[in-house]
C-alpha cells in the first residue's frame, strides 16, 4: 500500500481565530463557533457551541467549515481529537484550538482519514508530538502536514469508510434515541413532581373519578391530592412531605484510591472519577482509569452497585461548584467497577424510588441548592452532610411506585442502548486497524461483524 504527506493530499490544512472581541460578541443565534468542547474522537457535540454575527462570521470566512472537513483539536487537553461536523450545523467557522483539514477527494477519501487520524496508533503518535518539549499540548501545522498516511485505492477508501461509518451511524442513531428516551422520563418527572398536573387538573375541574386526561390515565390521578400546600419546597400536593436527602438515602457515600495515584495503572478494575460523571447512559471510555483488583477486593466502601446514581462531589474550578449526576446499571459502563473520592455514590432506601432520586436531583430546585452549598466554602464541592441536608420532595408511595413503574422501563432502555453502543464502538476500534493496515480486506469484514452478532445488536 502507498503512503502519502498529508500536506500533498490537501487542499486545505490550517487553523481558526477569535473573532475580534472574544467571547463578547458571542450571540444567542448566528454563525456556529466551533470550538475545542465540541470534538471528540466519537462525533461533534453541540453542548457549549457557540454563535457569531455575520459580520464577524465575515472576518473569518478564510476559516469557514465545509462539509467534509476534518476538524483536528490542536492545543490542550483536548488535543489530537477528531471529528467531522454535521451538515445541519453548517454555516461554521473554527476558532484557534480546532484545525481544519480538507482533502483532496480524487486522492483521499474524508471519512476515511477521520477514521485513521483516531486510530489508536495515530493518536499516540499525535499525543506523542504535541508533548515533545512544550509547556502547553500543540500541534502545529508543520507537524499535520507531515503526518505519514497509508493510502489504499479510492474504491477501497470509500469502502473502509462505509462500514466503519455504519457502526458509527448505529452508535449515533442509539445516542439520539436515548436522548429521547431521557427527555421523554424528565418530561414525565416534571409533570408529576415538578408542576404537579395531576394535583391542577383535580384543583381546576379538569378532572372527574373515573376519567382520564391526556398523558395520565383515570387510574392514576387517583394517587395525587386534590389541593396544594405549604411547605419549605414551596406549594406541594397535600399529605406529601418536603424533606432532606437524610431521611431517604440509606446509603452515602464516596471511595478512594491507592497511595500514588492511578495514573500509571494500566488494567485491574475501572475506577469512577469526576470527570465521568456527564448523565444517564453516557460514559467517555477513553478517560478510562483502573484500581489493582487486590486493591478493589480490599475497599470497605465505593463498590459501585446497579442503579446508583453518582453525583460529583469536588474537584471543578476554583471558586465554582456545578453539580453533575450519572446513573450507572445493568451492565453500564462495566459490569464491576467502583469511584474514587471524588463522587458520591447513592442508594435510596426501599421504600423510595431511586429513579425519582435521580431525576429529583436532576430538577433545577436540586441543583440550585446544591450550586450554592457546594459553592460557598473554601474547597468548592459538597461534604457529604451538606449533600444530605438537600432538600427533597416526597410523595405518597404510591406515586412513586407509579412513576417507576412508568419511567423505569424508560431508564432501563437507555442502559442497555448505551451497552449496545459500547459494543459497537469496541467492534469498530478492532476492525479500524485491521482495515486500514490490509490485514483484513473490506469484503471479509462483513462477515466478521455477523459472526460477532455486531451488524444488527441486540
């Protein structure tokens, strides 16, 4: 197989800038800023995306994204992440951080150099390169430009480009679908606990014995009051409670780590950080760290259990405390792993509902008041009593055993959805190298994915 300079397949290899004014002129809606936090390795991400005018979209029209392009992390933490932007985000420029690179179709494919810019062994060359003697991650262009590329024939490119890209395409559709899932839960949590419209319908006539309404049927209107009441939470439905994380927890707890770090542990048991704490059914596996399993079998306590949900603890900027929550389950991420000191891990007692936790803590009245416990103290985060001390609402039995038994197959799909694309992912990162190298040919891969039940998971 050939190989090439990437500088002499591209038409474009270079960098964003700052618009003139910073993040001053950013806009509500606009022209897409695209910025470090919007790439990973396993696709673009809108969260954090930011806008510009079209007078300043104009100033950078020498960086404007085309559909295609590859988008490479150049500084940071983030550096040597790639992705392609989705068509729907276009018009975009690209700020500093973020390169683009743009090749030449008739010579290589871009898909297919996305796929081995983050093959395993490309990264660590790129990794490797943006550390060499500098205070601060970087990849310059000179360094991109020189990047030895393995370059198989156009129909073989495209080839490899279409099967890695239906396992991406699958992962993508699962992360959409769980989305929903999710928002459709939350959506349900909030009607019920949130803005109580159960409790209004009954309140303003709306609803008679017997009868159902859109979204609840007759059944269970039955299990919410008929009026509101006072409390420290504000107007509840009567003959429910407002209390605190202590009086539905039965367990609190965080873990811990080996003298010396994890850092340089390769394999053993998957240890949980702050930094994977980002919500239902999402996990970066490549922030993956490990304990010893001597040391895992020897924790009195951080094990995690099905369904916990984690919550971070400490350990965000200074001076800045923004809660984050995961539950983990059924397998996901791992089927045995455990947290470090720096994540709570929760366990309602029986009688309570460990979905309602997870949403509760989730509602904007949680979060709000753990923000402000957690930000006004010397080390920003929250100790463990000011974390049970958070208030929380608490219905009848009844209704909570009525929203589990509603949104817990809802919880339990986005588990295993998010397993599925785990398997997916781990089947693409084993066929990547295998593909790109010629060790396995495109035709055979086909059948390699049936055998392994990866081509429709289940």
């Amino acid at each position: 197989m050939r190989r090439i300079r990437l500088g002499d397949a591209c038409e474009k290899i270079g960098s964003g800038a700052t618009p003139r004014g910073g993040a001053d002129v950013y806009v509500s809606q606009g022209i897409a800023l695209i910025r470090s936090q919007n790439i990973y390795n396993d696709g673009f991400r809108e969260e954090g995306l930011a806008f510009i005018d079209d007078a300043h979209a104009e100033e950078l029209r020498n960086v404007e994204v085309r559909t295609g392009d590859v988008l490479l992390n150049i500084t940071g933490d983030s550096v040597a992440r790639i992705c392609q932007v989705p068509d729907d985000i276009l018009p975009a420029r690209v700020n500093q951080h973020v390169a683009i690179i743009r090749p030449h179709e008739d010579i290589l494919h871009a898909r297919y150099l996305r796929y081995f810019l983050v093959s395993p062994t490309m990264q660590a060359h790129m990794m490797a390169l943006a550390g060499a003697g500098a205070t601060r991650n970087a990849l310059t262009k000179g360094m991109i430009e020189n990047f030895d590329i393995p370059v198989p024939s156009p129909s073989e490119q495209h080839a490899i480009a279409e099967i890695l890209g239906a396992l991406d395409d699958k992962i993508d559709l699962n992360r959409r679908m769980n989305e929903t899932l999710e928002a459709l839960a939350r959506a349900i949590f909030k009607s019920w606990f949130v803005d109580f419209e159960p409790v209004h319908a009954k309140m303003d006539g709306r609803w008679r014995r017997g009868q159902s309404l859109p979204g609840l049927p007759a059944d269970l209107y039955e299990l919410f009051p008929g009026s509101l009441d006072d409390s420290p939470l504000g107007r509840i439905p009567a003959t429910w409670e407002a209390g605190t994380l202590s009086e539905v927890l039965s367990e609190l707890e965080t873990g811990g780590r080996p003298n010396g770090g994890v850092r340089n542990i390769r394999n053993g048991v998957p240890s949980i950080g702050a930094e994977s704490i980002v919500g239902l059914g999402t996990f970066d596996f490549s922030k993956t760290r490990f304990v010893p399993t001597e040391y895992f079998k020897g924790m009195h306590k951080g094990h995690v259990r099905n369904r916990d949900v984690l919550v971070y603890k400490d350990g965000g900027r200074p001076g800045e405390y923004e809660p984050h929550l995961s539950m983990f389950g059924d397998g996901f991420p791992f089927e045995e792993c455990c947290i470090n000191e720096h994540v709570y891990r929760l366990q309602a007692h029986k009688k309570f509902s460990q979905c309602f936790l997870y949403f509760w803590l989730g509602s904007d009245t949680a979060k709000d008041e753990m923000r402000v416990k957690g930000t006004g103290v010397a080390v920003p985060g929250l100790n463990s009593t000011a974390l049970r001390s958070v208030a929380v609402l608490i219905p009848d039995v009844r209704a909570l055993d009525a929203f589990d038994s509603v949104v817990e197959p809802l919880v339990a799909a986005v588990l295993s959805t998010a397993k599925q694309s785990q398997t997916l992912a781990v089947a693409r990162e084993a066929l990547l190298p295998k593909l790109i190298s010629g060790e396995l040919r495109v035709k055979d891969s086909g059948k390699l994915l049936t055998e392994k039940r990866l081509r429709h998971p289940v």
